[in-house]
C-alpha cells in the first residue's frame, strides 16, 4: 500500500442527512475559512433525494446559516466552500445511478486521493462499498470513513470488518470515534505525555480511583427507534467512553502516529477484566430514567416517551480493572446516562492520600487526596486540585481547603475558535493520518468486553432500575463506588 497523499475528493454519503448538515459541512466551512483545504480539493455530496446541484448547495447553505455563529459566517467564505461541492443523486442498490456516481468521481479526483465518507446506517457500509467497487471507484487511491457504531455486538462488528476488508485494506479505513477529535481529549495526550510532571505519578502506587463520566440531559429525542434497540452501553460504553479510558491507561506510545498510538490503546482493552455473570451483581448497574425534572422543566420517563414497555438501559455504572502493572488495583468508574442533572464529559484522576498525616486538630479532618480533574464538555478545563493552608488564624491550629490551579482553555486561548470534532478528524483523513481514529482490532476488543456485560444482564433477566429524570441514576450506582470507599464526583 502506497502512503497516503492529501485527497483531491471528499465524496460524502448521507449528504443530507442530520449529522452531515448539523455538523459535517460546518466543520467544512470552518477548516475553508482558515485556508486549510488544499485548493486541489473538490466535495461531492450524494444520497437518494433527487436535488440538483444548486437545491443541493441551497440546503448547505441553510445549515450554515443555523449551525456557524453571524460572526462566523463570511459570504467570501461560504462562496469559496460551495464552488467546491457538486451532487450526485444515488441509490447504493441501484446500479444505474452507482455507476453514474462513479463516473462523477472518476471525473472530480482527477489522478489524486479520494477519501468517501460513510455518513450513513451501518447496514449500508459493506453493500456501499462493494457498489463502489463494482464501477470501479476504488483502489490504493481511496480511503474510507466509518461512523460508529461499527456493528451492534461482536459477530456484527467482525462481519461489517469483513466486509469492508474485502475491498479496503486497513490501512484505508478510518473508524470514526468523535470524542477523539474534540480538543480536550486530545489536551488530555498532550497533558500526559507533554509534561515530566504527570507520568511519574501515573500509576497504581499513587493512583487511588478514576472516574470518567459521559452525562446528557436529554432523552431519545428523536432517535428512540435506534435507541430501544441500542441502549447507553452500545451506544456510549462501547466506544466513547471505553476509548477514554485506553486514553487515560495507555502507556506512552514511541511516537505520536496511528501504529504506535493505537498499539498502545489496544494492550489497554485487552486487558480490561471481564465482567460476567459471576461478578456482575458488584460490577455493575443498568438504569432506566422515569417521570422527573431537569433544569426545573417536567419531562416525562423514558417508556412514555418510547410508547411501549422496554427493558432498554438509558444508564450504566461500571468498576472496571485494568489488569496490567501499571493499573492493578485501581478501579475506573465508568457512568453515562441521558435525563441525568447536568449535560458533562469529565475524567477525574484522584491521586492517593498522603501516607501520613503531620497536620493535628482541624487540618486533620481537612485534609483530603490530590485530584486531576479534566472537562470535556460544556467546557474544556484542567483542575489540579491541592490541599492549602486557608487564611486566617485559628486557635486550634491550622485550617485547609482545597484549591484548584485551573487552566481554563477559553480564557487562556481566548482569541482561539471552539472547535468542532470532525474539523480535526476531516483534516487528518484528508491528509492520509489515521492516528485519531478506530483500528479493528480496537472495535473489536471493545465489543468483546461489552458483550459479556450485555450477556450477564440478559441472562439474569433483570429489568433497568428506575431513577427519576434529573437524578445522577438509580441508587445501585451510589452503592458501587461507595461500597469500595468511594464517592461520585458530582
């Protein structure tokens, strides 16, 4: 396989689709405005709705004017990025408009790369590239973007895998997590390995607990559908929070490229402790949000908005172990939900406990574990959080508090734009640079450890438990940290 070069045509499948005008021709437009597409590079937009060109380029329009801020939106700009974009109506089972869909892009790359994006359900990822191949748009001058989910369990995901690896090589397939092209995550990579400070420490001796949250206020919306059949561990466990966690307890890769980075990612997974039917009661907690409140408005419970019983979790709490000599001993607390009170994506790292204590009386009972606590989102933050003296005096001898030495992205780089995830992650897939994205084996290795938890609740036939819309889920996931001396951060 010859080593990629910058491509000429980005084909989009799904063009006019939600993820693609909520965010896909935004992050185009952005990465326009900064000059960073090559002018070489054309954009072709194609699904079933007949549009022509211009009710096509109308429709991007349109999402731009709701997606970029007014201040964002130059003409000269928009101008620019639609002089790039064509469409091509075509039907994946229908080799009359294939053919002409090949035929446009054999007429657009010209003799450079062609990177197609997979915009679309996962059913359609191997039939769309086998209908590519069969009119013969590609070759080793394509590359292809997967979005997740890659499958719904193990068998799926190596089937999808499969198939696609009969006309991709690896090499050409981009997996697409977007946690992994949001700023904080990749902060999180430059915060370990971009600092003497973190690394020393980085392990189970000084090490207590790490907790990685995923929350959403919201409910299904109006993806209750792919939802009911998904659940919070298909649908988040398996591939955003699980990357994070690879993220935080990888060892330092030899380079910062996709073998390097992603071997070390994959030694993490493979050596998650698997949870089963033995263990699962203490490991483990699935929830289901009823009737509440968030941000003080009445929603109702997840049955009534599905309009049918369900034993769909809408809630996971895991302890999960790293069995590996950097890790042994410390639990990851794993937690995502949707209806839960506040909508956060944080990784907090508490460091152990000083091993002993000089401080009598009141600093005594003050004292509390080192924390390193890192925001994802509403907003990207750094905490390290340290034990200091309050002032003031106080006859019974010193008092502390914690204080955190807080580096606050927008207010340190406040001239800098809030990026969207998929501008890092087109940039480095235009360019031929998977190091941000899914190997196979990773999807993989995740769904093997998320299939024996799926297994043991549906062997125990055990519905979700109930917790109330706007609560940080059923009680059970209190009593799994709490039982192990620990405690949610909230």
């Amino acid at each position: 396989m010859s080593t990629p070069k910058t491509a000429h045509l980005l084909t989009l499948f799904g063009a006019t689709g939600d993820l693609a005008l909520r965010m896909l021709w935004p992050s185009l437009y952005s990465l326009e405005a900064e000059g960073l597409l090559i002018p070489q590079l054309r954009l072709l937009g194609t699904a079933r709705a007949k549009l022509s060109r211009e009710e096509f380029i109308a429709q991007v329009g349109a999402a731009l004017a709701e997606r970029i801020p007014k201040n964002e939106l130059k003409a000269d700009v928009q101008e620019k990025l639609c002089a790039r974009i064509d469409y091509q109506p075509a039907g994946i089972d229908d080799d009359v408009s294939m053919a002409a869909l090949a035929q446009k892009i054999s007429q657009l790359r010209g003799d450079g790369d062609v990177l197609y994006h997979m915009s679309t359900a996962p059913r359609f990822y191997v039939p769309a590239c086998e209908a590519l191949a069969k009119h013969g748009a590609v070759g080793p001058w394509a590359r292809v973007m997967l979005e997740k989910p890659i499958g719904e369990d193990a068998a799926s995901a190596e089937a999808i895998n499969d198939g696609v690896g009969k006309i991709f090589n690896e090499s050409q397939v981009y997996r697409v997590d977007h946690y992994l092209g949001k700023e904080g995550v990749q902060n999180l990579i430059a915060l370990r390995f971009g600092n003497a400070l973190f690394e020393p420490l980085w392990n189970s001796r000084n090490i207590e607990q790490v907790q990685i949250t995923v929350a959403e206020t919201v409910g299904v919306e109006g993806r209750a559908d792919y939802y009911d059949h998904s659940g919070a561990m298909r649908d988040m466990v398996q591939n955003h929070l699980l990357q994070l966690l690879a993220l935080v307890a990888m060892e330092p890769p030899a380079r910062f490229e996709p073998t390097a980075v992603r071997n070390e990612k994959i030694k993490v997974l493979r050596s998650l402790r698997r949870i089963d039917s033995d263990n699962i009661a203490h490991e483990a907690v699935a929830g289901q949000y009823t009737a509440g409140a968030v941000d003080g408005v009445a929603v109702k419970g997840y049955v009534e908005e599905l309009g049918r019983p369900s034993k769909t979790e809408t809630f996971v709490a895991l302890r999960a172990h790293v069995d590996n000599w950097r890790w042994s001993g410390v639990p990851f607390y794993l937690r995502t939900g949707k209806r839960l009170p506040s909508r956060q994506t944080e990784i907090y790292v508490q460091f152990k406990s000083v091993p002993y204590s000089i401080f009598g009386g009141p600093a005594r009972r003050d004292l509390q574990p080192n924390g390193l606590l890192i925001l994802l989102q509403p907003e990207e933050r750094i905490e390290l959080q340290l034990m200091s003296k309050t002032p003031g005096l106080d006859r019974k001898g010193m008092r502390l508090s914690k204080v955190g030495l807080d580096l606050d992205f927008h207010q340190e780089f406040a001239n800098a734009r809030k990026r969207l995830a998929y501008e890092r992650l087109y940039l480095d897939a235009l360019e031929g640079n998977g190091t941000l994205f899914v190997r196979r084996d990773e999807t993989e290795a995740a769904w093997a450890w998320v299939d024996g938890i799926l297994s043991a609740w549906q062997h125990s036939g055990a519905p979700p438990r109930p917790y109330p819309a706007g609560t940080w889920g059923p009680n059970a996931a209190i009593s799994l940290i709490e039982r192990h001396g620990h405690q949610w951060r909230e």
